[in-house]
C-alpha cells in the first residue's frame, strides 16, 4: 500500500512538474507574401512548402505581412491567394506594416500612415474567417530608437487595437537564405549549417532564460517565409520537438508572465526581447557567447 502511494505520488509529481515547465513556443514568419521578391509562382511554393509542414506538425503559425509586396510587381490576385491559403488551413495574418521601413528613421506619422496601409487586405481576409487581427511586428526589430518615439508609437499602436509581437529565439534564418541565394549548390551543407546553428541558438536562449528567469520561459521563434525555411521547416519543426517544445499560438506564450518584464532598451538595432530584458535588469548574460552564423 505504502508502495503504491509512493508511486502514485511520484507520477503526480512528475505530471505536475511536466505541465508546468513544458516547453511552449510561438512560431511567426515574416515578409509575407515571401522575403524574395521572386514570382508568385515561386512565392506561392515557398508558402506551400511551410504550410504543409505546419500542418503535419500540427503547429500554429503566424506570418506578418508587408502588403506593398502584393502589388510591387504585379501578380496581386495571385499574392493575396497565397495569404489566403494561410487563413485556409487556419493560421493567422498580422501586421508588418505596408513598406517594411525602419521605425528609428522614419518619420512617426509616415511610419503610422503606413502601419494603416499595411492591414488593407490582411485584417479583411482575418476577419471574414472571423478571426481577430491584432499583432503588429516591427521592421527589423526596431522599436523606435528613443524612449520618446516608442511611447508614442506604442499609444498608436494600442489605440488602434494592436498587440505588440516579440521575438526571444532569433536563429538568423535570413542570413543563412541569402547564403542559399548566392551559392545554390551548395544547397544541403548550407541547410546543414542552419540547422547547427539553430541548434546552438537554441541552447543559448535556454540558458539564457534559466539565468535569468529561473526556468525555461514560453518562447516566440522569429522566422521569415523565405526558400531555406521552406526546405528546412520539417528538419526545424523537428529539432524543436527534439528540444521539447510544444507549440502554441502567440496568444498562448504571451500569457507567461516573462512578458511582462520592463523594458527599457531604447537603442534602434534589432534584438531578441530576452536581450532587453537583461539590458533592464543589468545585464547578467555575457551575450557576447550568443553564436553566429557560420558562413562563408
Ligand atoms: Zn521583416
């Protein structure tokens, strides 16, 4: 009996403690339609290509979109079609403004007019499959550049319904697409390399995240739709498995209470919302460890 009871106790135990340090992350692609500026035809199959991995990973995604790609070259029946065929198998849209320009150096009303123009035909197609339209992802990670122009753009932003969308996993996807782009040949070492060093990224973050919050937090995984995501996404979706990550909508991560952390860093350059965290706080990761990328 006395057996039993420790048995039981030590499954409660575990389960408890399995729920409550699961690892859960968000996944959020950005430029849609697609980071190339290639044919709709080649947008489209990079599209396909993450979404049908979404699918068999049974993963929820959202993708922030510039809609100034939909109508640069032409082709826009066939761009918005490919945002379409997101809101189909049921992931969302958000907002990536219209030009994708860089809030520290551009002018707050022009930046806001464009904030505006970027959810025409996004926040429509989200709501007539009655979903809610309400992130907003910032250009190049950039928040502003100085306290003053955040606070302003922050009330903008809360005004008109959005919810800021932050970044903690950064793998440097498209630094690795780009590589691809220049040298296609060498197409599975460049794949390979990615995927080591998101491996490595990974582990950074996690450390990162025990140091400073004691536990592994809910993460948001930074991603764009670009041609090395749509070869690699089941080898990625893969590893974070591998990893033990659960994933969940941007929603669910944004209740862990990590994300409400102040944060005070006002410079303009781009980084993971942990980096901010830690610049508040005073700095205790020696983020001069954080990996680079590994290219020719
Ligand atoms: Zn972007």
């Amino acid at each position: 009996m006395l057996r039993m009871k420790i048995i039981t106790s030590a499954l409660l135990i575990a389960f408890t403690c399995g729920m409550a340090y699961a690892k859960e992350i968000a996944l959020t692609f950005d430029d849609l339609p697609a980071q190339e500026d290639v044919s709709a035809q080649e947008q489209k199959e990079i599209n396909d290509r993450i979404l049908n991995s979404l699918q068999s990973f049974n993963a929820p995604a959202i993708g922030f979109v510039n809609e100034s790609k939909l109508t640069n070259k032409g082709e826009t029946s066939e761009k918005i079609a490919i945002l379409k065929s997101w809101i189909d198998k049921r992931q969302c849209l958000g907002n990536h403004t219209y030009s994708h320009n860089a809030l520290s150096t551009t002018d707050l009303d022009d930046f806001q007019n464009d904030v505006i123009k970027g959810a025409m035909i996004s926040k429509e197609l989200m709501h007539n499959a009655g979903l809610s339209y309400r992130y907003f992802r910032h250009p190049y990670l950039d928040t502003g550049g100085s306290k003053e122009k955040r606070d302003l753009f922050d009330k903008f932003l809360k005004i008109q319904g959005y919810v800021i969308a932050p970044a903690t996993i950064d793998t440097d996807d498209w630094k690795f697409n780009r590589e691809l782009h220049k040298n296609p040949n060498a197409k599975k070492q460049i794949i390979q390399n990615y995927l080591e060093h998101t491996k490595r990224k990974f582990r950074f973050y996690e450390h990162a995240s025990h140091k400073m919050f004691g536990r592994n937090i809910k993460h948001v995984w930074l991603l764009h739709a670009n041609l090395i995501n749509s070869l690699a996404m089941d080898d990625l979706l893969k590893l974070a498995s591998e990893f033990g990550y659960k994933f969940v909508s941007l929603d669910a991560v944004l209740n862990d209470k990590a994300y409400s952390e102040p944060d005070y860093y006002y410079d303009a350059f781009g980084v993971s919302w942990l980096y901010r965290w830690d610049y508040t706080r005073g700095k205790i990761i020696d983020w001069s460890q954080e990996p680079e990328p590994n290219l020719s």
